[in-house]
C-alpha cells in the first residue's frame, strides 16, 4: 500500500518522521507501507503547487497532518479532528458590508470541498467529523472572528487544508485531513496556545493511522 503524508512544515511531524525513520524526503518502508513524505511549505498556494507535481503519481491514500486553530471552545486544545469539509472562505466578492462567496457568482467555481472518502481505518474514523476553513490570513480581530463564523459556521481554521483536500478530490485519490487544536481562534495572544501538545497528540495518531493501514 503507497501512502502519501503531506504537511505544511517538517516540526509539525517531525516525531512520526523519527518514528518511522524517515529524513522528511522521498520515500520510507514502515509496516509494510510504502510512505512517501510531501514537506508543502505553509499556504494554500504553495500546497496546490507542490501537490499538483506530486499527485502526477498512484497513491492508494493520502494523509494531511497538521496543526489547526479552533472556533469551537468545545474542543480542547490537543484534541485530534478529522475535517471532512473545508471552504475556500476568501473567495469572493465585497459588497459594501457583505461578503459573496465565489460559489454564488455563477462563475462555476466552488469554493467548499467535500471529503467522500469511505476507509477502514479505524483510528480515522473514531475521530470527530469537523468542519474547517482554509484562510491566507489566519483570524485575529473579533468582528473578522464573528463575519466569518456567521457567514460559515466552521470549527477550525488553517492555511493549507482545503487546498489538499481539493487536489485529492481532482485526482480521485482516497484521503483524510488530520488537525490537533494548537489554538483557539481569538484576539492573537501565543501564549494561550499549546503547539508541543497539539504536535504531540496528532503525531500519535498519525502513527495509530499508520500501523492501521499496516496491519492489512
């Protein structure tokens, strides 16, 4: 089975790096698995790229892992989400005070992307099912904070996620995005998160994932 693991920087896997004994480049064999390391570079723009070069190969799965800020204060910061629909939250048009989504331009272009992926893979599918946004700009103002919850709803926000979750679905590659709450999506204030926890959490799953894979 070839899986692909893609992330935005090498700190935020780097403990499943160790553990499978991989140098972040190229291709490892762990359990059985063939599993090849995509280090993106952080930003939607530079995922689709490095994606678009990458995904030219057969993959039976690939796995976003990241970190991810929360909406929701529900979830506790470590906790492990799996983030079946991801939108595009920027894409549109201002008019005057309100915001147009480009799905409602008649452009034919969506800007929510749906993960349809049905796995066996127990460790995914215990994780909770999560909406998310994927952003330039991360939120720290509370009237953006507030415009964007209204207008989608979501529970976490990154800057990659959507962009994976897109090239998947345009190559018909199975797949999954993965995120641990490092923050909560606030006025910004660093010391309120917990990135070594956030790390920590969704790198054992990471691993609990692959020994699931591994163990066919």
């Amino acid at each position: 089975m070839k899986i692909l693991v893609v992330t935005a920087t090498k700190p935020e896997i780097q403990p499943l790096l160790l553990a499978i004994g991989s140098d972040g480049k190229g291709v490892c064999t762990y359990k059985g698995l063939q599993v090849e390391i995509l280090i993106t570079g952080v930003g939607m723009t530079s995922t689709a790229f490095h994606l678009g070069k990458t995904l030219t190969s057969q993959y039976d799965f690939a796995l976003n892992f990241g970190i991810a800020g929360s909406f929701n204060r529900n979830l506790e910061l470590g906790s492990v989400v799996n983030i079946v629909k991801d939108t595009f939250s920027e894409m549109g048009a201002e008019s005057g005070n309100d915001f147009i989504p480009i799905s409602e331009m008649n452009m034919g272009v969506k800007n929510e992307i749906l993960n349809n992926t049905i796995t066996a893979n127990k460790p995914i599918n215990l994780l909770p099912k999560v909406f998310g946004i994927t952003v330039n700009t991360v939120h720290g103002k509370e009237e953006s904070i507030q415009n964007v919850f209204n207008q989608f709803h979501p529970f976490t926000e990154s800057m990659e996620g959507a962009a994976f979750l897109m090239a998947c679905e345009a190559q018909g590659i199975a797949c999954a995005q993965i995120r641990a709450i490092s923050n909560y999506v606030e006025l910004r204030n660093r010391d309120a998160w917990n990135i070594p926890l956030a790390i920590t959490n969704l790198n054992n799953k990471a691993l609990e994932i692959l020994h699931d894979f591994g163990s066919r």
